[in-house]
C-alpha cells in the first residue's frame, strides 16, 4: 500500500485538473469518462463535481459507484453580501445541499462571490478591481453564512467557506475577520493552500491559526515566479490563471512538509483534494497528480 493511502485523512483530486473552472477554455474538449477513469487509475476514491458532470443523480451515481469514487463536494457560489438577494440565495442554497445529500456528499465548498470581478454578475466588463465589503456587506454575509450552515447540518452536511483568490474574502485578515463573525458551529473553513499564497497568507500559519475551524482541504501549490510576473503586471485572478500560477503540490514554491506534518501531528481525518488549476494541455492532469502523490508519500515516509 502506498504510503499517502495509509494516511489517516483522505486523498482525493478536483475535476478542476482536467476541466477549468474559471478559465472555460482549459480543457474544455476532455470529455467527463476520461476524467473519471483516470481518478479511478490514480487510485484514489474522492472528487468534487465538475461542469463536465452529469447532474441527473441516477446516472451521476452509476458512473461514480461503478469506479470506485464517491462525490465529496460540490462549489456553490452565493451573493449573501446582498440582503436584496438573500432569501433566493438561500433557497438555491438548500437545493444544492439536496442534491449533495443525495449523493452522498460532506461539505458545500461555499464562497461569496459579492464584489468579485469575475463571479458577481453585477459587476461590469470595465471595472479592474475586487470592491471590499463595507460593514453593512459583512453583516448580510455572516447572517447568510449561519443560515446556509443551518441548512447544511439539516441536510447532514457542512458548509465550508472557500476563502478564494479574486473575492471579497481571500486576504488573512479577511479570513480572519469571516471566522470571527460566523457561528463555529455552522460555518466551518475550506482550507486552500494554494488560495493562502496568493491571498497573502502564509500556509502554515493559516493552517494553525484556524485549524480548528478547518472541515475540508484543497492541496494546492504556486509558481511563485509566475505570481510575482503577474503582480508585477496587475492580472486580475483569472489572468493570473492563464499564466499558470497554479499548479499541483510538489511543483510549486510551498513546501508541504510541515503542512503534512501538522495536519498529521493533530489527527485530521477529513478529505484533501489535489488541486491544479492550469492549463492541461501544457500539465498533463494524469501525470502531474501521479507526480503530487509520490511527492506526498517522500513527505509521510520522512516522517
């Protein structure tokens, strides 16, 4: 048995590999059986939903189950920082938790889209920078965060806020301030590693700080070459993907022994998916996962 499969939390990997999230054209031909089999022939048993997923959860359920794979997580965008838009959000909140409920899933990776560039459908093509919340947005936000959490545990699931490069909540101190206004006990944190870095957080020490908030985590790593070219240029977030800021743990500047260290040192027993949000075309998903795996079993084995 490999030496990451004996770990006591669980390896997982993102369909974000193979398909592109925010960057529609990065692999946008690679159909939805190839990314699934080649999960499968990773050996590994978790992923989050996709856009190349089917959504009927009959058919979703009979190509995961015939695998060997189970749907963890799914991403759900919110607009909570609107009180005009609260009640929609929150009932489209509740569906998307439905649907992960029956599907068997864990967590709703949840992220506040308010003020992005690129995910607040109100913002315009002209506008160049994220718009910080005022007081009043946070207040609306932490109030749909509790309720939404409220939802999730109904549902017997956990809302986990994705902080995120490109929103109102992607700097430490934006971090910080989330977890202190939302109830510990609905609101829980989507650990990025990847989305620290480039929000200006240390790694380790997010990973310390609010550990005990932390229900689900995203192993990502950063070309830190590339970050400082695309600070240097004032990309916005989607740009900087383009570039290839992102990549897979291992081919990065973050050095994931201490993280590993520490999330074993303290007995974490949930998911951490494999993320690397670039171009597959230029980093081959199959290849550049199987790479972060053997770079994740040399940290367990130094250990």
């Amino acid at each position: 048995m490999a030496a990451w499969n004996a770990l006591p939390f669980k390896i997982g990997i993102h369909p974000i590999n193979w398909v592109g999230e925010d960057v529609k054209e990065h692999g946008e031909h690679t159909p939805f059986e190839q990314i699934v089999d080649d999960i499968r022939s990773l050996g590994l048993t978790g992923t989050e939903m996709g856009r190349k997923f089917p959504t009927d959860p009959a058919v979703l359920k009979k190509e995961l189950s015939s695998r060997g794979i189970r749907l963890v997580s799914w991403w759900k965008s919110v607009l909570f920082s609107d009180p005009s838009r609260l009640e929609d959000e929150l009932r489209a909140y509740r569906n998307h938790a439905a649907f992960l409920r029956d599907m068997g899933g864990e967590t709703i990776s949840t992220c506040e889209v308010g003020g992005s560039l690129h995910f607040d459908p109100r913002r315009t093509p002209n506008e160049k920078e994220v718009a910080r919340l005022d007081e009043a947005g946070w207040r609306s936000l932490a109030d749909g965060l509790n309720r939404a959490g409220e939802i999730a545990r109904e549902y017997g699931l956990k809302l986990a806020y994705h902080h995120h490069g490109g929103t109102v909540v992607e700097r430490p101190e934006e971090i910080d301030r989330l977890m202190e206004l939302t109830d510990p006990s609905l609101v829980h944190l989507l650990y990025d590693t990847g989305h620290a870095l480039y929000g200006g957080a240390d790694p380790l020490d997010l990973l310390r700080r609010h550990y005990g908030r932390i229900a689900y985590i995203h192993l990502k790593d950063v070309r830190r070459s590339v970050l400082e070219e695309a600070r240097a240029e004032k990309a916005d977030f989607v740009a900087c993907i383009r570039k290839g800021v992102f990549t897979v743990p291992g081919d990065g500047c973050i050095d994931f022994g201490p993280i590993v260290a520490e999330l074993l040192a303290r007995n974490y027993e949930g998911w951490a998916m494999l993320e690397g949000e670039q171009d597959p075309a230029l980093h081959p998903p199959l290849a550049y996962a199987a790479n972060a795996l053997r770079y994740i079993e040399s940290l367990v084995a130094a250990k």
